[in-house]
C-alpha cells in the first residue's frame, strides 16, 4: 500500500504528497532529455526537472507510440542533479508507474504528452508511495484526477506548440470553474458535481476553500519569460516549460530568464529587463493547423 | 506594541501562501518579500521550504542574499523550514557557500534520501509550545553537527531537527503544512521584542509604518 509506517515514520500520506508540490510553487519545472540538460536546468534555478527521452516537440515530429523513457536515461538525469526529478508514464498504465516508483523517481507525470494505454481508466494513484502530477483541461477533469489520487494538478495546454493560447483557456476553465463553484447555493452543488462529472465531496470542498485541494502549475505551451508571467498572473502556482527551453536559441539564458520571470511575475520592470536579448524563442506551431488527432490535450478521460 | 507585526515571507520560490496564514493565525501580518526593497521596516522574516538551487540563483544574482544576511546581522528574527534551514546554516556538507547563514550548524541536503523516504511523524519538542508535534519531512536536510551556542528542541531519532540560536530557528520539517503554530508563535514573540528595542517602530512617527 501507499502509507507505510516503520522506524522513518509515515511514507506515502498525502500530507507528504501534496507537500513536496507545494514546496515546487513559484517554480519553474523543465524537461530536459539528458544529463547535461538538466545541470543547465539546476544551474539556472529550475525547482524541478522532467526526466523524458524526448520533449513534446521532438514527439509531434517523430510520431508514433510515445512511451516511458528508457531507465537508464531517468537514472543518468537523477544522478545528475539534487533537485527533484520527474518522470512521465503513459495515461493508465500503472506498470510503467511502478518502474518509475522502483526507479525512486520524486514525482510521475501520467501525461497525455505519452500514448494513452488505457482509453477509460487512469492510474489508481492512491496505491503509489511516489507522488503524481495530472493534466486538467477544466474543473471536472482536474478533480477526477485528485480523486484517483493526484498530488498535483497541471493545466494542459498544448505541449511542443510554443503556443500559449491553450494553457490560457485551460487555466481560465479551471479558475471559472472555482468562481462558479463559489458562487452556487448549496443545493446547486449536487447537480454542479454531475455537470462536472467529479465527487460531491471534492466540489462541496472547492466551493467552500475557492481553491483546488492540491497545487495547480500551467503548462504545454510556454515559451517566452512573458508567457509564464502570464500564466502566473492568470493563477497558476508554478509553471512547467517543456520544448520551450532547449527548442530555443539560447537555453541557459531563456531558462534562467523564465525563472526569474516567474519569481517577479508582477513587477513588468523585471519582466522587460530579463525579455532582452535572449535570441529566437522555439518556431511554434498555430493551433488551427493541427488535425483534431493531432491535439495531445484531448487525451484523457 | 501598535503597530501590527510586520513578518517577511521570502518569496523566491516555494511555500509562500502556507506560512503566510500561519502568521496570520499568530496575529501578524505577513509580507512577501522578493527584493531588498521588501526588507524595510521587517520586525521578522520567514524562509519558506523550497529548492535551495532556486533561492540561491535569483536571490544570489540580485543581491538579496546579502541583504539578507546583513538584516540578520542586525537581529532580525528569522525562522527557516527545510530549505530555509539549510539557508540559516553556517555549513552546507559536500562544498556549497552559506547562504544567510548565522547559525552553528553544518547540514547535509536531501539527507533523507529522495521522495519516497519523505515522512510523517510524531516527535517531541522541548521548549516550544506543549506536547509532541506532528512533524511532515519532505526531501529534508540532515543536521550533521549542533554548534555549542545552538539550542536542540526536537529530535527525530538521534537527529537534531529544530534547533535555535538567538532571534534565529532552523526546522527541517514542515510546521506550515500543519495546524501547528508553536514555531510561528515563537517567531511573532522574537518579531515583538525585536520590534520593542531597535528603532523599527521610529517608522511609525515618520508615518510610514505597517
């Protein structure tokens, strides 16, 4: 099981789980696909990496059934680095979990940005020391996830685009969600749980917090120091930049760049200064030009 | 004692908002603090958990770090949880610079191991408030040496895990994550006297006080 009690106290509760999220807020988190990346990661104030063979970008180009990236590669970035290290499992598939868990992995991203292997059921999270971090598009699939178990929450967007514009609305979904949770009569709450598909209880607990349960980054999209200011100001507690950094001219600056920008999301002064001279962001991608299959945020139950 | 106590959150990276409402619960009003502008007219200052990496880096570059560790010169009360701990120690094991610095203690990061040796216990606490505390470790540092001058208040196992010197109090474990309020407390008393003898609350005839 999850919790196991001995000689080093409780491990696995969800105090411990949620908690190391909240010790990420305020952060950046990169992906970064050796080891190299994720010393320039470390060194440029990243409070997390993503262990991954492959950043979404390189996915969408490459095509195919994108899986669990190799062990040995994990085992190379986390040897690499003292801050806490991430790694993806494909969507409901709990073996790759158990790996990745074996593997003493800090936190597993059941992503979308991975094939699914199951088209109806997530991983059951509860059963795993290690924490996990899900995708959400909107309230509803937010709280499905914190009820399998999820520790984290980050809004999808649409990963290797450099485009912002789905990280927005997702986050914006989720935020208009709370509001509209907060603004409901109590006996409006039942029906609100079967709109949103998600337990009475969890949206009886948002509707009186006027927050999520757990810690909420943004991500899939992200590409400019500006871009995570805004996704900052938009709510998120943190953000993840996948392709944006190293699909970049200049990835040490633009990492060291975003970092701070999130740290000052609100003071402009600071965003202009560290937007200056950072060569060309990642291409990005329009997306009204990707066929329906194409969208990785759809992905996910 | 009239103007409400003004305590610091350092605000670089991590868990801002959890210690904030502990310091609220305790009376005080808390501040984010991310430049060397924030420091001004502070009676105490929290350093939250986080990525010492992070802290280091933007907190490093701007200078704040040595604003910081002059504003502890002074006095400043400082209360510091998991990474905050590793920033109030003189020693960091395996080469790192201090940080803030000021109290005698070497520490190890990530002693604990990785996640998955992250924990919830029960351990006692001498001096600070009444009975044990529920104590929530997460990717903690190790203590690995206690300076003489250094006050030992809780142990995990043989392992020092909240230790004070003076206005400053280092905690590996994660009291904002509880309802636990006897390390915030004790810094709003360290933050009052601090506030009662320096010339902080002169501000207030200069009408830019809190």
């Amino acid at each position: 099981m999850a919790e196991q009690s001995g000689a080093n106290g409780r491990t696995g509760t969800s105090l411990v789980k949620s908690g190391l999220a909240q010790m990420l807020k305020g952060g950046v988190i990169m992906d970064v696909v050796n080891a190299d990346q994720a010393r320039i990661a470390e060194e440029a104030g990243a409070c997390a990496v993503m262990a991954l063979e492959r950043i979404p970008a390189d996915i969408r180009a490459h095509g195919g059934v994108a899986r669990m990236s190799d062990p040995d590669l994990i085992m190379g970035i986390k040897d690499a680095v003292s801050i806490p290290v991430m790694a993806k499992c494909r969507i409901g598939h709990f073996v790759e979990a158990q790996i990745l868990q074996s593997l003493e992995i800090d936190y597993i991203d059941e992503s979308e940005v991975l094939t699914p292997a199951d088209d109806a059921h997530h991983v059951d999270k509860h059963g795993f020391t290690v924490p996990f971090v899900c995708g959400a598009t909107d309230l509803g699939e937010a709280l499905r996830r914190i009820n399998e178990g999820a520790a984290m929450i980050r809004t999808k967007g649409e990963a290797g685009t450099g485009n912002v514009v789905e990280a927005v609305r997702h986050m914006r979904a989720i935020h208009g969600g709370i509001a509209r949770l907060r603004a409901a009569r109590p006996d409006e709450l039942y029906a609100a749980a079967k709109d949103l598909r998600a337990p009475f209880e969890l949206v009886v607990a948002v509707a009186e917090s006027g927050e999520l349960p757990v810690v909420n980054f943004s991500a899939g999209g992200i590409a400019t120091p500006a871009d995570a200011a805004l996704m900052m100001q938009l709510g998120a507690d943190g953000v993840f930049v996948g392709s944006g950094i190293f699909k970049s001219e200049a990835p040490a600056a633009r990492a060291r760049a975003i970092v701070e920008a999130v740290t000052h999301f609100s003071d402009p002064d600071v965003l202009a200064r560290v937007s200056a001279g950072l060569k060309d962001a990642m291409p990005g991608i329009e997306i009204g030009s990707l066929a329906e299959g194409e969208l990785l945020q759809t992905r996910g139950w | 004692m009239t103007h409400p106590l003004r305590i610091g959150v350092l605000a670089i990276q991590g868990a801002v908002s959890e210690h904030e409402r502990a310091l609220r619960a305790v009376g005080a009003d808390p501040v984010r603090v991310r430049d060397e502008r924030g420091l001004d007219l502070l009676d105490g200052l929290v350093v939250p958990g986080g990525e010492t990496t992070t802290l280091r880096r933007v907190a490093g570059d701007s200078g704040l770090i040595d604003a910081l560790r002059a504003r502890r010169r002074d006095g400043l009360p400082i209360l510091g949880t998991c990474a905050g701990m590793i920033a109030l120690a003189d020693e960091i094991a395996d080469g790192d610079t201090p940080l803030i610095g000021g109290l005698d203690i070497s520490v190890r990061r990530n002693g604990y191991g990785r996640q998955v040796a992250s924990c919830e216990a029960q351990i006692a606490c001498d001096g600070l408030g009444t009975g044990p505390v529920e104590a929530v470790f997460i990717r903690a540092p190790v203590v690995e040496r206690v300076g003489e001058g250094v006050t030992i208040h809780a142990r995990y196992g043989d392992t020092p895990v909240a230790v004070s010197d003076g206005p400053l109090m280092a905690v590996a474990f994660h009291p904002e994550l509880t309802a636990d309020l006897r390390f915030h407390q004790w810094l709003a008393d360290q933050a009052r006297e601090y506030a009662a003898r320096s010339d902080v609350h002169t501000k207030e005839g200069l009408g830019v006080g809190a």
